[in-house]
C-alpha cells in the first residue's frame, strides 16, 4: 500500500487546481455539481463506492518482503472531524482546507509531533440540514486517508452555505458514521482514534431511521454488523447512546462555537464536561485546538508545554501570539490529560519495519522466531539439518 504522506507540494497542487489559482473556494466545483443535481462525488458521499459501502476504514500498510509483510508506516491512528457547514458556519470547510498542511505538519513533524508514531489518516465529514434545499446533501463523508487524497477529498464536500434557521442541525448522521460505520485498526490494540464534532447549533436527540436509510444505503443495517453492533430500524440507537458507543472506541470531543448557553447545555449532556471545549477563536485555530487536545491525551504535551507547541506554530506565516496560545491552553486544560498513554497497549504498538506473517496478525514476527528461521534457512542452503 506505499508510503505516501501529505506533503506542503502535493497540497499546493490541490489547493491550485481547487480554487484556480485563489479565486474561488476550494468545494465551488463540487457545490457546483451539486446545484446541477448530479449528487455527491462518490468519495464522500456517506453510501460509498459500490466495493467499499458505506464503512470508513482506517487499517494499516504493508509491503511484501519475502514471505512476510513490512509494516510501512507505524500503525493507523484514525482522525476525523465533522464539521458544521449552514449559517455562519459556511466557510468552514474552506478554513479546514487551508490550516490541513498546518495541522497535518503538528501531527507529524517538529520537537513534539503529536502522533508523530503513527501512520496519521485523515477524514473529513461535513453536516447540514435534513430541510436544505437545491441539492445540498445532509451529510458528506469522505475516506481515511494518507496523503494528497486527504485534500482531494476535502474539495468534493458540498456545504451547506445558508442552512434554514430551524435552531437546529443535523450533526447525529455524522455521530452515526462515525460510531457504527467505522472500522479502525487502532481499536484492536484497545486504543482509541480521534473525533471531533464543531457547531454552533443544538443536534436532534433521536436518528430517524427513514434518514438513514437514505444516507447511508438501503443495507446501512446490515453493513453497521462488520463493525460489531447489530440493530434494525425500530431499534436505532438515540443521539446519546450514539455519543456513549463513540466514545468506547475514541477520544471524542465536541467543539463549541460561540457561546450560546442552550447548545452549551446539551452537548455536555451528550459529551461530559471532560469531552466539551469552548472554541476561543471559533474555528479560525481550530486546527490547534486540535493538535492541543491530542497531544495531552497522547501524553506527547502537558500544560506547560502545550504553549511552547502553540507557540512555535505559524498563523499567518508568523509564531502564534503568547496569548492566543495560552487562551487554546486554558480551554482544554480540563480534557483527561494522558487517555491514551494510561490504556494497556500504549507502549506496545507494532512499529514501522516490524514484520508480519499476515496482514490481519495483530502482532510482529518476534526478533527470535526471525533469528531461528533464519539460523534454519542458512542450514538447509549449505546442506545442512532439512526441518520437515
């Protein structure tokens, strides 16, 4: 499967051809097609391509070496954030897109790259309104991906733009995928991926199944059993149980935009007040919200380093102000600082170059079993002891 990454060039060369050179937002051809009626781009729309349905999977590379297989990249850590799109919220994707060479660099590179271990895999998935008219789709959803394909795929989500000021959104279809159509390899290590929900507005308690049927496919019911649940349409699981099966199998998190007291309130009902943050900045820094609260989890940062972090990051091609990095601090000094680094297998993941017999083995050949395997190979091909 390769070794590709997401490099500063290959966005460059996605951003350009995007927004032509600048001029236009980087979804105007996907909302483009979607005002024509032609749909979503099969990449992100939450049915999926015929071969893969609508499951996301977040699963290691290897390379064949031999009769063994090469773990390429370290393991798979899933991140996906889902963003609102209507109202005031419409610019967002295009916010993500430009801070994405940021945030996948604090990721992945510097003194303290916060999964910087991992095979980083990216998605992004935006909701609206079940009420949008003209095309706009209630929910899109794109891959787990590594490198290029992570900004590719942003360019194909379709925003919601105006929405219905209805005081409400449709955000528990996005909760849905993310919980029972999602597959992450790093769950089989008993650790957890990444999620983060971003809005300004209240969610609907209840998931309507006749929605989604039309989301997700007609056999959405049966595909959510690959990932271990099983439930029919009169036994869809409410917005809250969603929340309570996400967070099994991730660090999830929602992300306040402005201050509205009501929209407080219920998503620290859903989320817990450990797993709810006040964006100070909206979603202008969100990208180092982010990579704050990841690195506390993973017990990469603490409090006080999480602000020489921030501080090293450029915002607008210069270091991030002393304030604005203390201001992102004080907002998630309250998370469960070192989630990650407490759970079991923390420190016993499978590296990149370690081999395996195959690809679905959870653990490495051990130095030994190589080391006899080879002693026995030498013999046989100098006409030595054949072990049948």
């Amino acid at each position: 499967m390769g070794r590709e990454t997401l490099s500063r060039a290959a966005f460059v060369s996605v951003a350009k051809l995007a927004t032509a050179g600048g001029t236009r937002s980087a979804t105007a051809k996907a909302e483009e097609r979607a005002r024509n009626q032609q749909g979503m781009d099969p990449l992100v729309d939450p049915k999926g391509l015929a071969h893969l349905g609508p499951i996301r999977r977040s699963l290691p590379r290897f390379d064949k070496q031999g009769n063994l297989w090469v773990l390429t990249c370290g393991m798979p850590m899933a991140e996906e954030t889902l963003l609102d799109t209507t109202g005031s919220m419409e610019n967002n994707v295009d916010l993500a897109f430009e801070a994405l060479p940021h945030s996948y660099e604090m990721y992945t590179t510097g003194k303290a790259p916060v999964l910087g271990r991992y095979d980083v895999q990216i998605a992004t998935a935006i909701f609206n309104d079940v009420e949008d008219q003209d095309g706009i789709p209630v929910l899109c959803r794109s891959q787990f991906e590594m490198g290029e394909k992570i900004a590719l795929q942003m360019t194909k989500l379709v925003p919601g733009r105006g929405g219905c000021g209805n005081g409400k959104e449709d955000s528990q279809f996005g909760i849905f995928g993310a919980t029972y159509l999602t597959t992450a390899s790093i769950n089989r290590y008993e650790l957890k991926y990444y999620h983060f929900t971003v809005s300004d507005e209240p969610i609907v308690p209840v998931i309507d199944p006749v929605w989604l049927l039309k989301i997700f496919g007609d056999d959405v019911f049966e595909c959510i059993k690959e990932t271990g649940y099983e439930f029919d349409r009169k036994g869809v699981p409410d917005t809250a149980q969603a929340v309570r099966d996400l967070q099994k199998k991730a660090h999830a998190f929602f992300l306040q935009v402005n201050g509205r007291s009501d929209v407080h309130d219920q998503w620290i009902d859903l989320y817990g007040s450990d797993h709810f943050v006040a964006l100070p900045f909206g979603t202008e820094h969100l990208h180092c919200v982010k990579a704050a609260i990841i690195g506390l989890t993973e017990g990469v940062l603490d409090l006080s380093s999480a602000e020489e972090f921030l501080r090293n990051t450029k915002v607008d091609g210069k270091k991030m102000q002393a304030d604005q990095a203390k201001r992102i601090v004080r907002a998630v000094a309250h998370i469960p600082l070192g989630a990650q680094a407490a759970l079991p297998n923390f420190g016993k993941l499978p590296k990149a170059g370690d081999l395996f017999r195959d690809k679905i083995d959870l653990w490495p050949v051990s130095e030994e079993e190589l080391q006899s395997e080879s002693s026995v190979t030498d013999e046989q091909s100098h006409g030595g002891v054949r072990w049948l």
